[in-house]
C-alpha cells in the first residue's frame, strides 16, 4: 500500500500529544486537516502554525467525544465530507489509579472516549470509506493490549477492545478498499500521563520513546500497508508468531465436543 490519496485528514485528540505531531507530518505531506478536541482556542495555535508553514487548510472543531452528540456531529462529518481520506482515531485517556481504584463515573467516561467513542467513529469512515473504495483508518491503540496483566486493566482492556475492532475492520476493508492499521505505542512521551496524575519518568529512559519518533515510524508502517504497527518493537517475528499462534487455534475454539481434558473418567 502507498500513502492515502491525499485529501482532507480527520484526527480526534488533535490539539497535543500524538494528535499533534500527526497533524503536523500529515500538513506536511500535504493533506488538508479537520482537528477535533475539546477545546478549540487550544487547537487554533497549532491549526495557524500549520497554515503558515504548509498552505493547507485547516479546519477545527470543538467537540467532547465523551459526550454522544458530539460523537454524532463528527460521525457525520465522517460520512458527508468526501474530501476526508484519512481517519486518525488518537483521542483517549487513562485513569489514575489501579483497577479497584477508580469510581464508576470515572469508569464510565473511559469507555464513553477510548470504547464508544472510538468504535463509534471507526465504523463511521469504515463505512464512508467503503463506499467511497478508498480511504485509510489509523486506530491508536496501545501494546498493553498484548499486555493485560501490566499496569490498568480498564485502560488496556479499551485497548484490546481497539486492536480487535481494527482487525476486524481491516479484513472488511480489505474487500471495500480502505485500509485499516492500529498503531500499538509503547510508553511516550505525551500529555496523557500527567492528565491521569502518572510520572512518565518514572520509567526508565530507554523505555519511553518521544511522541515524534512513533508517529514518524507509524505512517512508514501505513506506506507500507501493515494492518498492525508496533513501532518500539524489534523483533517484527515475535509478533509474527504471536499472530500466527493465535490463527492456529481457530479452528478448535468452536466445536460440538468439549476438549478431552474437560471429560469427567471414571474411577477404577
């Protein structure tokens, strides 16, 4: 796969962190871009920035993903502009805290912005790109999906619940023509760390990679249509195997029998 068609890119979570540094690479590569956060005079800075230094255009729009309708209004944005080619699903947050530690109401606006929001929108381009035959999806998810007992289990479990949607997407652009990749970040760099009251430093050095060096290693994933992006991963073959162990039990995960290690023996 070569890049999108340039056209217009949508990225949610637009106004720091991953969301920024895509804006930038994608203004510089010469698509015209929609921004979309919470707030918008945090998003105006970037968006003169990026029509100063590039010439493209540059449109923002101010919406909480945790509210629906706001979803609603981006979803639809999604489906009418036929200009947008290039869907950058970024925006999500973690929780401070362990698992038990969190209220419900916290709980509930996790899922709302990394499950409901995200699925939401992702199936909106999904469905927009197919019946265009053309478009790209870029899933931001995590490597704690490949990580469940590690650090917050509602965080990566949002995350989990991302990589699988990708997957599943993917194999029905296949068939539509759009493209779907699920960029897995490792620790970086970002804003989201001190919004969840985290210390990225706590981490030793050699372990956080900086918000510019995953994007940049992301979208040579994208060029080169993988379905699956994990940029502080070496060893391409451990994700390989790993790929390849999980489609190997497929066919034994439905059957009418029960597995023989779950037969009740009689005693002699």
């Amino acid at each position: 796969m070569t890049s999108p068609t340039i056209g217009t890119a949508l990225i949610t979570g637009a106004s720091t962190g991953l969301g920024a540094v895509y804006a930038d690479r994608l203004a510089k590569r010469g698509h015209d871009l929609i921004l979309v956060a919470r707030n918008a005079a945090q998003l105006e800075p970037l968006a003169a920035k990026l029509r100063a230094e590039t010439g493209v255009e540059v449109d923002v729009i101010a919406a909480d993903l945790t509210n629906s309708d706001d979803v609603t209004r981006i979803e639809q944005r999604l489906i009418d502009d036929a200009t947008i080619t290039l869907f950058v699903n970024n925006a999500g947050m973690s929780l401070n805290g362990g698992t038990l530690e969190n209220s419900a109401a916290e709980i509930e606006t996790i899922i709302a912005l990394n499950i409901t929001a995200a699925a939401r929108l992702a199936i909106a381009a999904g469905r927009a790109f197919g019946a265009r035959g053309q478009g790209a999806i870029v899933n931001i998810a995590s490597v704690l999906a490949l990580a469940p007992e590690t650090f917050e289990g509602v965080y990566s479990g949002s995350k989990a619940f991302l990589l699988n949607l990708s997957q599943a997407l993917a194999t029905t652009g296949r068939e539509k023509g759009f493209h779907v990749q699920a960029v897995l970040p490792g620790a970086t760099r970002t804003e989201i760390w001190e919004r969840s009251g985290k210390d990225v430093d706590a981490f030793p050095a050699e372990m956080v990679m900086s918000a510019v060096d995953l994007v940049d290693a992301a979208l040579i994933g994208l060029d080169r249509g993988e379905e699956v992006t994990i940029p502080p991963l070496a060893d391409e073959g451990q994700w390989d195997a790993y790929h390849a162990a999980r489609l190997a039990m497929g066919p034994g995960l439905s059957r009418r029998d029960v597995g023989e290690r779950y037969r009740v023996t009689e005693a002699v």
